[in-house]
C-alpha cells in the first residue's frame, strides 16, 4: 500500500505548534505533500528538516512568510524538482516534484485571488501557464500523483454555499472550467471523486476563518489528489482527516494500492 498525504499547513511553525508532527508520525504515510508552509530555509528547526526521520524538501518563496511547498517521503527519491516555469510562480514557491522509479509525486499550491484583482490576475496566468505543463507530465508516460491546495472548487457539490459563490475567485466559470479541461481533455483523474462521486459535506477540506464556518461545516473542496489514471484506478481509500485542526484545510489522506 502507498499512503499519500495532503495538507496546506498555512504556516508551518504554526501548525508545528498545534502538533502536526506526532499526528504525521503516526499516520505511517509514504508521502507527505505540504503547501503554505510560510517560511524560508533558515527558519526551519532541525525537526522540521529531518521530520520523523523522513527526507524532507522544501521550494520556499522568495518573499518571506509566504506560500511554499515541501515533500516529506519514507523512501529516498531518485530526483527532486523544484518549480515549473523559470518565472513569476517558481519565485512564489509553488511546485515541488519527488520521482521514485515509475511514479512522480508533485506538492502545488495554487495562487489564491480572493485578496484582490491583481492576485486573481496572476491566478489566471498560473492556469495558464500551469495547463500546458500538465499536458507536458501526462506525456511522459509516467503515473503521477499532483497533491495540493488548487483554491478551486470544481462543482457545486464542492462547497456549501455555491450559489451565494458563483462571482467569487475560487469558484469563477472560468477557474471551475479550467478544472474540467484538465479531467475532460486532458484525461486526469479526481482521485477522491472517483472513489466517492456523492460526497457532500463530508469532502470539504478548508473553512474560512470568519464566522463559524468550521462550526457550522460551512466549507470548501479545494485541496486534491489529481492522478494519471493507471495510479488513481488504484486507489482503494479516501479520508479528510477533521478529529484535529492544524490549519485551516484538513489533510487528504489516500490510499493506493501501489507498490
């Protein structure tokens, strides 16, 4: 079995601080794919570098406290790639890439434009730029595994107040869209819809901060596993894991039948 895990830790010192590491210890993952981490290098202790006695590597941002993405992995991969388009987003520290034999492992992290114009602008750029890299990874015949925060809800089963959301960045036309090509046309699979196309509230994996939007579940699907569909046929399970909060997005966990 190969259990993937991902989770936008939206700080990692503050989600250390709300015991991430002992929850990840006992989850006898394969893979950690971490987003947000909200950090640089220098700001990472010596726990955080060696997390269980895992390989970890992390693609920060240029900008301090801001985005970045990392992979934890039991196994040592044969090549880490950091970043995707020598560009504005690779600045942002938004994709990391581990291969082992025949299977790549991507950590992403979506812009979000839900701050302002300019920052759904550069949402807009990154799908554009980011659709024909994925075209490019399914090309190369490899089973691949993208996990991360995609700050898009694909459907209207995706989150609770859809209609009230329709104008909102997150769940635009244009970003649910873009979703569709990359399952329709481009032929990846939605691993956790596969395994539970009716899912309701139970696959929400973010709740805003403001009101009582995780009291009440008033939430959000918008972190995913999105797989080549060799490997997403092997999937067996799915949990949004709610029992501990260590963000404001719960893990994804996954189990592959996948060795």
């Amino acid at each position: 079995m190969l259990r993937i895990i991902s989770l936008n830790l939206n700080g990692i010192r503050s989600a250390w601080n709300k015991n991430v590491l002992p929850w990840a210890a006992a989850q006898r993952a394969d893979i950690f794919c971490l987003q947000e981490l909200k950090a640089q290098l220098p700001d990472l202790s010596a726990e955080m570098k060696a997390p269980d006695s895992m390989h970890a590597f992390y693609h920060c941002a240029e900008k301090k406290g801001y985005s970045g993405v990392g992979i934890w992995c039991r196994q040592a991969p044969d090549k880490v790639v950091e970043g995707f388009d020598g560009g504005e987003f690779d600045a942002e520290g938004r994709f990391i890439r581990a291969d082992f034999g025949n299977l790549s492992v991507i950590s992403l992290y979506l812009p979000s434009g839900s701050s302002s114009p300019e920052r759904q602008e550069a949402k807009f750029r990154f799908l554009d730029a980011f659709l024909p890299h994925m075209a490019a990874l399914r090309a190369e015949g490899r089973e691949i595994v993208l996990c991360g925060d995609w700050n898009i809800a694909h459907q209207a089963i995706d989150l609770k107040n859809w209609k009230s959301n329709q104008k909102n960045s997150g769940f635009l036309p244009e970003e649910r869209a873009w979703l569709s090509r990359v399952f329709d046309e481009q032929g990846w699979v939605d691993v956790y819809r596969r395994l539970y196309p009716d899912a309701g509230e139970a696959c929400y994996t973010w709740w805003s901060n403001r009101g009582q939007a995780w009291a009440k579940n008033v939430g959000w699907r918008i972190d995913y596993q999105i797989a080549t569909p060799g490997i997403a046929a092997m999937a067996e399970k799915a949990e949004v894991y709610k029992a501990e909060r260590f963000s404001d997005h719960a893990p994804l966990i996954i189990d592959y039948d996948f060795k």
